[in-house]
C-alpha cells in the first residue's frame, strides 16, 4: 500500500480453459486487497486483460505484468517471499515478522497453481498457511493480505477511477465518476 515497501503476487501455473476465472480472481484481490501489482502467467492472457481492465474502470494505482517464467520471477525477487500453502507454518504465527520483514523492504506473495515446484518450497523466506486444510488460494489471498495490512487496506482511496461501488444495504449501485472524452 502507499508509502510502503511493493507488495507483488506472483500466480504459480495457468492452465488455458481451466484456471481463467481463478487466475483472473488471484489478480483482482490482489488489486482488492492491498497489493500493488499482479504477477501472471503468460498464457492467462484473458485473465491479464480482464486485471487492467477493472484497473481503468475502477482506478488503482495497481500494475499487472506477464510472465514466462514464474519460477524465475521467485529466484531473481529482490526482497522476501512469502508462499502462501496450506503445508507451511501458520499465518497467525508468521504475520508479525513479515510485517516486520516488509518494512524494510518489497515482498513477493506466491500463490500456487496446479502443482508447486519444490523449489518454491525452498526459495520462500516463509511458507505460510492460512489454514491448514485444502482451501483456494484466493481464500488464502485475501486472508494473508487482510493479516498483512491489519485492514488499513479496506480504507483505501483510488485514483482515476471511472466507476466506483456505493456501499448501501440492499441493491447495486456503480456510479459513474470519470470524465467522458
């Protein structure tokens, strides 16, 4: 968030066909829910468009890359990385130090995708479970990121943005906000 060290996720794996709404969900949180930019498999091409395009709908800032090499993405991070798994320690025990971690620099958040090779196991200054029980790695997104940001997040004010939800009770309401060229 704002006047903080980045927060990146990076998106393990892309299946064409399969994976296009759950890759394109591990985008939107992270935009949601406090990161600032989306690292996505190539191939999810429709999932990277989908990301930018409720960036300009909605406002960020919030960047979203693609990439070919995931794994090398991990490997050639500068700054701590935090893979979110439901085999690592638990999030309630780790938050404190990557708080602490992440003040002092970036943090890369690994979310997985089909199977995870086992060097991200190894790679990962932390292995973090939100849980311990099989459960969807966008749950364990915005879990972690909630954790991460102690909420500030919920708060958050978008720039540029051409549309915006209006909290209300019952109904939906999206108000257009930007201006028409």
């Amino acid at each position: 968030m704002q006047d903080a060290p980045e927060v990146a996720v990076l998106r393990l794996g892309h299946r064409p066909g399969r994976d296009e709404r759950m890759t394109t969900h591990v985008g939107l949180t992270a935009r949601a829910l406090g990161a600032d930019r989306a690292i996505l498999p190539a191939a999810a091409g429709e999932a990277i468009e989908t990301a930018r395009e409720i960036t300009g709908r909605f406002g960020g800032p919030f960047a979203v890359e693609a990439t070919d090499s995931p794994l090398g993405v991990v490997r050639g991070w500068d700054g701590a990385v935090v893979h979110l798994t439901m085999y690592g320690e638990r999030v309630q025990d780790v938050v404190g130090a990557v708080q602490d971690r992440h003040r002092e620099g970036p943090l890369l958040l690994v979310v997985g995708g089909g199977k995870v090779p086992a060097d991200v196991y190894d790679l990962a200054e932390w292995n973090v479970a939100v849980t311990n029980q099989p459960h969807s790695e966008i749950a364990a997104l915005a879990v972690f990121l909630d954790r991460l940001f102690s909420g500030r997040e919920l708060d958050r004010e978008w720039s540029d943005a051409d549309r915006v939800v209006v909290p209300q009770a019952r109904g939906k309401v999206v108000e257009d906000v930007g201006s028409e060229d």
